[in-house]
C-alpha cells in the first residue's frame, strides 16, 4: 500500500518547495510536489528540477555508510571504517587536549549550508561549544557579506524590500544581477510572473544574458564586471541634469546628497553631487565616463536612466552577485542611491535598493547559549585565522568582540558543509594550509557524501539527508509558510544526523543536561521550537496539525512598504540611522579615514582584478561565476543525470573566442597565478566582451598533475576580502583562457 509523506529539501536551495514521497514497502518509489495553481492569491511552491531529483542525489550508492578515521595524508582520502563509539571517543579526547592546549578560541565551527533547516549541525554544534567555555565565532555569509554590510550605511536596517506581491504596481522593475529563474529565491519568480502579466517592464543588467533575462526581460543590458557603479553613476547623472530626479525628496529625507544638506561641519565637496559633477576631481560622471568604464554604450546609459527616472514607480532589485565582488559595498550603496534620488523609497511599485529584505512573519530560530569567547571573524577568513590568526586586529581584518585575536584556528567542526574546501576561495592555497596538520589539529567533517571538503576530515561521520529525520524548513528570502520534513525512511546504513552524536559527546563532556534540555529526539526540539514561534504568530496550528499536514502557509500577509511611515511622517518615525534620515554621505564611514576603498559616498572604485587593474597585461579576461540551475552550491553535482539540464562549460564570447581559435565545446585551459582548470568551452553572445563565467559549486576534480578536470571555479578565485565587509569576492578575478593541449 502506498503511503504519501510531505517534506521539502533541507539543503540551501531558493526554492523551498513542497515534495511528496511517495513509499511503498518501505522504499521511495516516486516523488510529486505542490499542485495548487496559483490562482487563489497564494503563490504555489511546486518543485524544480533539482526537487525532482532529489532520489537520485541523496539516496544513491555514493553515500558515506560509516563513521571514518584518516590513514593517509590530509587530503588524500584514505579512511579506514570505526564504530561510532569509537569516532565519538575521538572527538571527545580531541575536543579537551586542544581546549586545554590552546583555549578555546582555538575552537571553530565552519560557515555551512548543506543543512539549512531549523535544526542543523553547524548551529547545534556552537551551542555545545558555548556549554563548554566559548568557541572562535564567526559572521556574516559568502552570500550576502557585502550588501548585508553596506544597506544599513544608508537606511540603518536592512528591511529595505518592499512584500514582494507589490511588484505588480511597479511599471519598471531592473533585475540587476539578479537570477530568479535560476536561484528560484522563494516566491519571487511567481512574483515576477504576475508583474509581467500586469505590464511591468522588465530590464535585466547582468554581463551574461541569464535564464532570468532570456524568460522575462524586454532588455537586457550587459556590463563588465564590478563596474556597476560606474553605469549607476552614469545613471544618476543624466537623471540630475536632465531634471528628471526628485529634488524634494532628497531634500527632506537625505543627508549628503548636495552640498546644502551635509551633516554641520563637513565641506560641500564631500557630497554626492559634488564628486557626480566632479567638483573635487574634475571628472565629471558623465554617461560617456560611465560608457568607457562599463562598456555599456553612452545612449544605452541615457535611456535607461531616462526610463528608471520617469516610469515611477519603478523598483530596481538588487541581486547578491554583484555584490561579491572587490568592490561589492560601492555596488550596494549606489543602488540605495539610484532609489532615492528617482523618489522610489517608501512608495508602493517602488523599491528601496540594498539588501531588500521584508520581515512579514517570524521564523523559528535554534537557541545557542551566549558564547563567553567574545571574539568572532569574518566568515570569509577562517583560513587566515588557521595561519595568522594571533595577528588579526578589529582594524585591520574586522575582528569583532575583541581588539585581536589571541591564537590561530586549531580545531574545526565542518558540518554540513562544503566550504572547507570546494566553495572557499583560491583552493590551492587552502589545501596547502589544511594538509599541514601542525596548523590546523583536528577536523571533524559530517557529509553524506565523499565531497572534495570531506576528504580532508580526520574524523569523518556519515549524516543524514532530506528523508531520514525531521526538521522545519524556512522561506529562502521571500515568501509566507513553513514546511515541515516528515520522516520518510529509517537512516540508512550507519548514517546518523549530527544531533544524536553531539548528544553523545555532549556526555562525554559532562553537558547532556545542559545540551538537551531534556529533549530526547529532535521531533522533541522542533515541537517545543515551534510552539514557541506560535506565540508570536498566533495564526499557526498546533505543532501536531502542521507537522501532520506538512507545514502551513499564511494566509493573514499584510502588503509592506519598506519605509512608508517615515516618508509618510519623518518627524514621528526617523530612519534608523545616526542622524534619523536617509544618509547617502555616511559620517561613520567617513571617520573610517580610508576615502581610496571606503568612501563616505556611493562612488565608483575600481575593483582589484577588473577592468582597471594592471594585472590585466597578464591576464586579460575577468571571471565571474552564477548559481546553475542544475545544482545547489555545490549540491546536486553528485548527480550526473542533472548534467542534461545544464553542461558545467566555460561560457566565453565569441569574439575573444575566435582570436583564441576556440570553437564551441573545445575543451579549453583557464589558469591565473592562484590555478588551472580544464573546460570545455560554450561560445556564444550570451556573455559580454572580456568575461568568461564557470558555473560556481562544480567538484573539485584535480588530476596527477593539479589541474582540475571539473571546472570548480574556486580554483581560480581569490581569498582577498572586500574592504568594509571582509566579504567574498569571488566574482572578481583575472584569468587568460588557451585551448587544452
């Protein structure tokens, strides 16, 4: 007899979508998802085809079946098969030697989202840290470091989205470096269906022509890589002397857009309009400057902003990859920018810029106990921290907690997680560091899979996938429900999700009690977790009836307006910034004292490894990646069956291919001073002139030599962070691409 269980992917996927698993005798048989239409106002959550897909990647022969010990090198992949008592023991004896070693600031739980659910193990790990003296903690993402970083400059928060069903009273919406299509992002692709069909016109400004572009957009708008403020600044200038901008606005809601409205103390120079008018510099940001910077071309520049200007209201939606670049800040703000001076803040159809994040209803979140250890780091930076952690200061590597930290990483717990590896910066430089096992001791990895990040575990646990346990599962961004994961099979082979292990080192360290608050499962956790949510969201059911019926989508989801209230009424609600107004000149950013990479203004700055750089004599091309539909990160890509749905491939124009003498599908080297990958090429005019694009989250697949024969970008990308954010910028790199010999 058939049996239908209701789950959602826990991995970080945009999509967030209802499956039903259909069981017979135990065994998954097939696999269905959300079949409601739309049509009543809730936005359906049906599956992709990584959704459709899930058997295959998460229950094939290639899972890990056993708790493992390394034999060989760090790196090699060489385990030998333990029991799980023994691999707790381990971990335990492991745990107090460097403890009591190196302190506990030596202790560091790795940036991961294989597992990205209520209840995960990178989360639940801090918390048994935390029980046990503090731990090295981190913050921000590889995600959004630079625009989570850089919104509140200009706004104060980083609530800056309008709900996303008011795009239909937008008349212009810009996708700008943003993927839907591809990335799902929650509701947001249904979203922009239903704008589409009420007659928004949709631009897309991207350097590749994405699925986003080719599905939606009326325009599509390429530019060279990390110059995106240049184009806006080119942008703003026709808008400001064409009079097409919103004087009022600015007036009564902005600090430093001209030389009238600066904070009392500062020179009028120091404004927007004066650096957009070259006042201080004498280069005025003219569509022409912009045009030689972009290679976008001048009347291209002049219509757009013609049309963002006079179609208000219009909402120009930031994407995350522009933002992970070298410059990724100056990206960010300038958008915020391009928001205010047209008017678009605060109204609906419009659109604040920056981060964009709406906060309709509460998720519910883990509690991990306040860390003792005060100091945390950039996310980024956990590799330096392995090296030179004892030298890295608040100043100048964006140590938070304390002035400096006071020893290097000795003890990793890589969770869920494939940044240890594959989805971190320039590989070869961090296979370097983890191979030297005097450098970082100790690394625990729990995976499902043989990943190139598990490979450098000394300790090596099999987890659990989708259909094994239970968890919550929340919106990516956008949209109002909750999913709940029903078990669908008992755990395969030995596999164990990190919850059960922890509990066990958790005695080993004399802190069950303490860890578990008496919950003894994680159905335990996620009822007492969900019920607490309901007191705040009273419209829940309770935990029995959602966990039953699969999860519940809202139906009380009042439309929001980022801002409406202070544009409304500035004087009873000022913004959430030092001086309560829209501060396109920020004070705090100014006091930073380094105008070169962190000015006080939107501006643009050249990106190191862009069109700018010197490095460009060598390598002449710039590389950037995108999120593929046919994985999640480096999800999915264990599945070669997702392979028909997209070719890993090195997308190149075809005008530097032909002086290459590539032709489509040559297999082609990419190399810079950091790596080298082998390829094949995709030529085609999808992709402006002077970019090639990977694909991010391909395995990393070196041969004898080192050359990687799968195209993982991160070989190639570097490990320098952003100025303000220490961020990722993995976007902004220098490559010379060559046929394969």
């Amino acid at each position: 007899m058939e049996k239908v269980y209701l789950t959602s992917g826990i991995n970080n996927c945009g999509g967030r979508c209802i499956i039903k698993a259909h069981v017979v005798d135990g065994k998954i048989v097939k696999l269905t998802t959300d079949s409601s239409d739309g049509k009543n106002g809730t936005p359906p959550l049906c599956s992709c085809t990584r959704g459709k897909q899930y058997i295959e990647t998460f229950l094939g022969d290639n899972r890990l079946k056993y708790p493992m010990k390394r034999v060989g090198e760090r790196g090699e992949g060489k385990f030998v098969r333990i029991s799980w008592k023994e691999a707790v023991d381990i971990i335990i004896a492991e745990w107090k030697r460097i403890k009591k070693t190196y302190g506990v600031g030596s202790r560091y739980v790795n940036y991961a989202t294989g597992v990205s659910a209520l209840m995960k193990g990178n989360v639940l790990a801090k918390r048994l840290l935390a029980l046990d003296g503090g731990f090295l903690d981190s913050y921000n993402s590889y995600s959004t470091a630079c625009i989570s970083t850089a919104t509140p400059y200009t706004y104060g928060t980083n609530l800056t989205g309008n709900s996303l069903e008011d795009w239909v009273n937008s008349k212009l919406i810009i996708l700008w470096g943003h993927n839907p299509v591809e990335t799902r992002f929650g509701t947001a692709l249904w979203h922009l269906k239903q704008a589409k069909e009420a007659g928004a016109k949709i631009i897309v400004v991207n350097p590749r022509y994405s699925d986003t572009a080719k599905a939606f957009a009326d325009r599509w708008i390429g530019l060279k890589p990390a110059t995106d403020s240049a184009l806006m600044d080119g942008m703003a200038y026709t808008i400001y002397t064409e009079n097409l901008h919103d004087q009022a606005f600015m007036d009564k809601y902005c600090i430093g857009f001209d030389s009238k409205h600066m904070p009392e103390g500062y020179d009028g120079k120091e404004s927007y309009l004066s650096y957009l008018l070259g006042e201080k510099d004498g280069i005025a940001k003219t569509p022409k400057w912009a045009a030689k910077i972009t290679g976008v071309d001048e009347d291209t520049i002049i219509k757009l902003a013609r049309e963002y200007a006079t179609s208000k209201p219009a909402a120009l939606v930031q994407g995350y990859g522009p933002q992970r670049h070298a410059n990724g800040e100056q990206n960010v703000r300038s958008g915020t920018m391009l928001a205010c001076i047209t008017g678009n803040v605060g109204i609906s159809g419009g659109w604040a810029c920056g981060m964009g994040s709406v906060e309709r209803h509460k998720s519910p979140s883990f509690p991990v106990k306040e860390n003792p250890y005060k100091a945390k780091i950039p996310c980024f930076l956990w590799t330096d921290a392995i090296i030179r952690g004892s030298e890295m200061t608040s100043k100048n590597d964006g140590v938070r907690g304390s002035e400096r930290l006071d020893g290097n990483i000795k003890m990793i717990l890589n969770l869920a997680s494939n940044t240890l590896l594959n989805q971190h910066s320039d590989i070869n430089r961090t296979i370097e560091i983890l191979k030297d096992t005097s450098k970082c001791e100790f690394i625990v990895c729990s995976d499902l899979f043989m990943t190139p990040s598990a490979k450098f575990a000394d300790i090596l646990l099999p987890g659990t996938s989708m259909f094994e346990g239970e968890n919550i599962t929340m919106p990516w961004g956008y949209g109002d429900y909750l999913l709940y994961n029903q078990k669908v099979i008992e755990p395969l082979y030995e596999c164990r999700f990190e919850y059960d292990w922890l509990c066990e080192v958790a005695e080993g360290l004399n802190l069950k009690g303490q860890f578990t608050e008496g919950h003894n499962s994680v159905r335990d956790w996620l009822k007492t977790l969900y019920e607490a949510l309901r007191k705040k969201e009273s419209e829940l059911p309770e935990f029995e009836i959602f966990a039953s019926n699969g999860g519940y989508q809202y139906k009380n989801n009042p439309t929001v307006i980022a801002f409406k209230k202070q544009i409304e009424d500035l004087e009873q609600n000022p913004f959430p910034t030092p001086s309560g107004k829209i501060e396109i000149f920020s004070e705090t950013l100014f006091k930073m004292n380094k105008p070169e990479e962190i000015p006080a203004i939107p501006k643009y700055v050249a990106s190191f490894e862009g069109v700018d750089d010197a490095l460009r004599k060598k390598y002449s091309l710039q590389l950037i990646g995108w999120h593929t539909k046919r994985r999640t990160h480096s999800t999915h890509d264990s599945n070669s069956a997702l392979e028909k749905i997209e070719k890993q491939r090195a997308w190149i124009n075809a005008k530097d291919a032909e002086r290459r003498n590539i032709k489509n599908n040559d297999l082609v080297e990419i190399w810079n001073d950091r790596g080298v990958i082998h390829i094949p090429a995709f030529v085609t005019e999808r992709i402006v002139e002077g970019v090639v694009a990977v694909s991010q989250g391909a395995w990393y697949t070196p041969d004898s030599g080192g050359i990687d024969q799968r195209g993982s970008i991160n070989v190639l990308t570097t490990s320098k962070p952003t100025p303000l954010a220490k961020g990722n910028p993995q976007h902004s790199n220098l490559v010379e691409v060559k046929l394969a010999r």
